[in-house]
C-alpha cells in the first residue's frame, strides 16, 4: 500500500507537496492600518552558523522563502528539535500578530481527541511534512513576513509558522480535505492525523488471541485489513488534494499510538509515558511557584487516578493565598503519594453505546472531599470493567461540617 501511494509521502523537503491552488486559494494576511516595523535579528551564534545558512538555503530552493525589499524586518531565532540535534528556524512575528484581524476557529479540545481514540482494535497516525509550508500565502500578504538573513533580505512564500491564524486556517484545511472521513475515522489536529481502527478485533469465542481472518486469506485479520482500507483512503485524499505526510513520523497500524499527550490503545487511553515521567522525576518543590508548576503538570492525570485532589490537598493548602510555604514531612508524603498513583494510573475510555450494561456513577466522600467515577460493564465479560472518568473536590471550611449524607449529595 505505501509502495502505490508512494506520492503522498515525503521523505526530504524536495518531495514536499503543496495544497492546491484550486481548492485552497493562497491566504491573506487581514490587518488593521499600522506602522511598518523593523526589528534586528538576534545573532548567530558561530558554532551553528553553518548550519543555520544550509537551512535558509534549502528552504530558498524548495520554495518556502524568496527574496524581499520590503520595509518590514521581524526577528527570528533557532530552537534544537526534539531529536536534540537538528534546528528549527523560527520567526518571531510578534508585531505582524498586532495588527492581524484574528481567526476565532480553534483545534479540537484535546481530552476529547485522545478519548475519540481509545478503546479501538488498533491506531495510527501521520504528520503532514512541515506541514504549513503546504499551504501557500498570498503574494500581496508576503512583505509583512520579511526577515534579515545572511542571504540578504527573504520573505515566507507560505503559511508563517507562529502567525497567529496559521493554526485555524491550517487545521480547517486538513478537516475539508478529510471530511468525509471525520469523525467516524479520523479527527485532525492542526497537522496530525491519527486514524481511527475498528471498534473489535473480532476476537473468536473460546480461544485465546484468536482473531477472524479473510476467507480469501487466512493469514489478514479482518480488523488490519478494514484499518488498512480507511488509511488507504485517508492517503488517496491528501495526495489528491497536493499534500504530503511525512514518511519518517508515519505510523501506518500500532497497538497503540500518542496523540496530545496520551497513549491510546485497545485499552483506552492514559497519560504518555513521557507525561508520567516527567512528573516522577520531578524532584522537592522549593517555592509556591515550583509547587503550582508540578500541580500543573500532575493534574493531566487527574481523570485517571482515584481521589486526585484529596491526594493533593496538603499541596493545594499551601498555594493559598496568605498561606506561607512550607516544605515539610506532611508535603513530601501527599508528592509521593501522588507519583505513585500517577505511575499506577488506569486506562480510561469513552463508554458504549447503545449497549445493555448501563453506565454506573459511584461517589465516595469524607470530611476532606469527594470522590467520583463513572464506569462500564463489558457486555461480553461481567467482571471486566472499563472505566470513563473519574474526578474529585475538596470540600471547603463550611462544608467539612456537612452531614455525610449531605456532602455526597454536593458531588
């Protein structure tokens, strides 16, 4: 499959597509009356310029900048990737966000993506190649986007990567080309596409991991190859339309795949190894500040650890205002009795429907706070559960002194 639709990837810049011109006309920039602005670069530094002038070369030969003598200059910068090697140019387009008329559209919340792929027979997921530079921009519109370089003077020829409706604008086209695939097997994210596989692995009764097969061949499950029929299209769609995924990034079928920061697979969805550990490492908070900031990263798993806020009240108590900090026994133990949950959370998933197990709230409450979670019975195994949600609240002075009768009754 990825031999015959070898046009809808792209393996280095050369081969990179572009939306056509067609059906996605080249973006105006929308500004209000302004100033043009002139701002100085930040210097390169001498161990990386070499480097940084062999990226502005390929980017001019591939056609993502062109020359300018435009009075607008913008400031940009270089960032190491994720790899923790290769650079990533980008602009600093802070006075060009100023006097742009924003774009209200927004991507989709990311509890609910990453819920849309859990609990499925498998996944995958593909990455447009740089995916703005898909996209091109208008000619009219390019001047506000020039920049100083060791190449004398550029200018973008497509979407501005830090443009302040670059995320709209790029998200909606991905979803129009797709849309007769959403939400049933895909549901895009600004330049990712996670696919959606079957709801069952149409596992065969009285056997273990023992799946239906083809008849016209026993050696193909039938859930690989219906995924393998709706990646198949999804591909036929985008090279159709002139873009390309990035064949290195391309994740045709896994048990599991992470999307926005949570790992989903056959068993639901849970924060991301890389999440969870983070929040492990995480080493004695020294300030109100570093207290708020490890709250903030624990609280994604908040959905799937029982009790979350209780654990954490010794923590949440000393954020309050006036409350002085205090980094005592009493902290310590809520930090590591909360990483500990954390390391142990459960999967969680959307629940069934129409289904014959009913979908059960159960609350728990003491002095402190409450505790809830909702959960499913599997149809086909009572004893197996899956649960939905589970979430919790401290109870405030005056409601400490609730009845217990009344305090489950405030969840």
């Amino acid at each position: 499959m990825i031999a015959e639709q070898n046009g809808a990837f792209a393996w280095e810049d050369s081969e990179r597509g572009s939306f056509k011109e067609e059906y996605f006309p080249a973006v105006e920039i929308p500004t209000v009356a302004h100033t043009p602005w002139v701002e100085k670069h930040f210097r390169i530094p001498p161990a990386i310029y070499e480097e940084v002038c062999k990226i502005i070369k390929r980017k001019i030969d591939t056609g993502v900048y062109e020359p300018s003598n435009s009075s607008y200059r913008s400031k940009w910068f270089c960032v190491v990737k994720k790899d923790g090697k290769s650079l990533r140019l980008v602009h600093s387009l802070e006075p060009l966000n100023r006097v742009t008329i924003a774009h209200s559209g927004l991507p989709p919340a990311t509890e609910e993506l990453a819920m849309h792929f859990a609990g499925r027979a498998c996944n995958g997921i593909l990455d447009l190649w740089v995916g703005y530079d898909n996209r091109k921009l208008a000619t009219v519109s390019r001047d506000l986007t020039t920049f100083q370089s060791p190449f004398g003077a550029l200018r973008l020829v497509t979407l501005p990567m830090g443009w302040t409706n670059s995320v709209p604008i790029f998200h909606e086209d991905v979803t129009y080309i797709l849309r007769d695939e959403v939400p049933e097997y895909t549901l895009p994210y600004i330049d990712d596409v996670p696919i959606r596989g079957p709801r069952s692995r149409y596992e065969l009764e009285g056997s273990v991991d023992s799946y239906e097969v083809l008849k016209e061949n026993s050696g193909i499950r039938r859930f690989i190859y219906e995924h393998f029929q709706t990646v198949n299209r999804i591909l036929q769609r985008m090279k159709y339309a002139g873009g390309t995924f990035s064949g290195p990034k391309t994740t045709i079928c896994a048990d599991y795949i992470t999307i926005v920061g949570f790992e989903c697979s056959y068993q639901g969805r849970k924060p991301s190894s890389d999440a969870i550990g983070k929040i492990l490492r995480w080493g004695d908070c020294t300030d109100t500040t570093d207290v708020r900031a490890f709250l903030g990263t624990a609280v994604q798993c908040r959905n799937h650890i029982p009790h979350f806020v209780t654990l954490a009240s010794p923590l949440y108590n000393i954020c309050k205002k006036g409350v002085p900090f205090e980094w005592g026994p009493e902290q310590i133990t809520a930090q590591q009795r909360l990483k500990d949950s954390i390391a142990m959370c459960l999967h969680t998933r959307n629940p069934k429907f129409p289904s014959s197990e009913p979908l059960v709230l159960a609350v728990d409450s003491s002095w402190r706070g409450v505790g809830y979670y909702l959960y499913q019975r599997d149809e086909n195994d009572q004893k197996l559960v899956h649960y939905v949600k589970f979430n919790s609240i401290l109870m405030d002075e005056r409601q400490q002194r609730y009845s217990q009768p009344k305090q489950s009754y405030v969840a």
